[in-house]
C-alpha cells in the first residue's frame, strides 16, 4: 500500500519504509498504437488497440506506484483520452492524465513536465517518464530532474544512447 504524505511542500509517496516512484507515461506509441491512417481524436476511431505487454506492465506498477499519462494529444480531451484507454482496458490502472487542454502546455519542454511535478506535489525526482520519443519524452523529463525511459522497441541488440535507460519491451518496467 502506497501512503502519501508532505515535507518540505512536497508529497512523498511511501511504501515500506521507502519512496516509491510515480510514473508518468507516453500515451501514442507507448501504450497504445497511434495508427497513422487515423484521423480525429483517438476515443472515436473505429480501431483501438493497446501496446503489446501495456496492460500487464500497467497492472504490476499500479499496485506499488501511481501512474499518470503525459501526452502531446493537443486535440484531446482529458475525458476524451480516458474514454480511449478505457476502449482497450487500461483506464483502471491509470490516476490521471496530462495534456495540454488541462496543463496550458504543449509537451516537449522542460515547463510541461514542471508543471506535472507541480500539480502532483512531487519533486522531480521522484518521477520517472516512459516514452518512445527521445525530444519530447526523455530529454525534456531529463532536464526537469526526472528520470527517464525510452521505449524504443524497433532496437536492434545495440543500445542506441547510453545517457538513459533504454528498453525494447514494456515488460521490462513489471516489477
């Protein structure tokens, strides 16, 4: 059980004595499949479908720490973006979304991932960010203080960038 409580301004999540990471993940690409054919808002297309490995990652991290989406979806909705992950079965791991109809800002920047921490009680470093696009998703998390992950599953064996961790396989979060 994850206990919430504040210091210093700030809310720490706790779970056995420890401080558990909150997640903050991509939404196209990471967890679902942004089909590039489709037009309009994503909760309205006749085809959605999760990642492979999204929900039983989502459901292993959801019992020890919160998570959150972090998406660019400028003509979304945060309702709207709910109603799409509820489609494939994934809403119920999920504790809120951040876009920019709800934030004020377009993701990309250091600000956008400042104002999460912000509006989650949280220092920077206690956030952790999944996405599959290295400017918009992991450099900008990264200068915020945050770390970071990205989710590159068209890798080869090779690691492509060693300043951050890097994974092939959504699994690979299940903890």
């Amino acid at each position: 059980m994850v206990k919430a409580y504040t210091a210093n301004g700030y809310k720490m999540n706790i779970q056995k004595d420890r401080i558990t990471k909150t997640y903050l993940f991509d939404w196209g690409d990471t967890l679902m499949i942004d089909f590039s054919h489709a037009r309009g808002k994503m909760c309205n297309w006749k085809k959605v479908e999760a990642v492979t490995g999204a929900k039983k990652t989502l459901a292993s991290i959801s019992r020890h720490s919160p998570i959150y989406i972090a998406t660019n979806a400028a003509d979304s909705s945060e309702k709207e973006i709910e109603l799409a992950f509820e489609r494939v079965g994934l809403a119920q791991y999920i504790s809120g979304y951040f876009c920019k109809a709800n934030l004020g800002l377009s993701k990309g920047s250091p600000e956008f991932y400042r104002a999460i921490a912000k509006q989650l009680e949280l220092i920077p470093n206690q956030i952790i960010m999944i996405g599959d696009t290295i400017d918009k998703d992991i450099t900008p998390a990264l200068q915020t203080g945050m770390d970071a992950v990205w989710f590159n599953p068209g890798a080869s064996n090779r690691q492509y960038e060693k300043s951050f961790k890097q994974i092939k396989h959504l699994c690979e979060l299940c903890i």
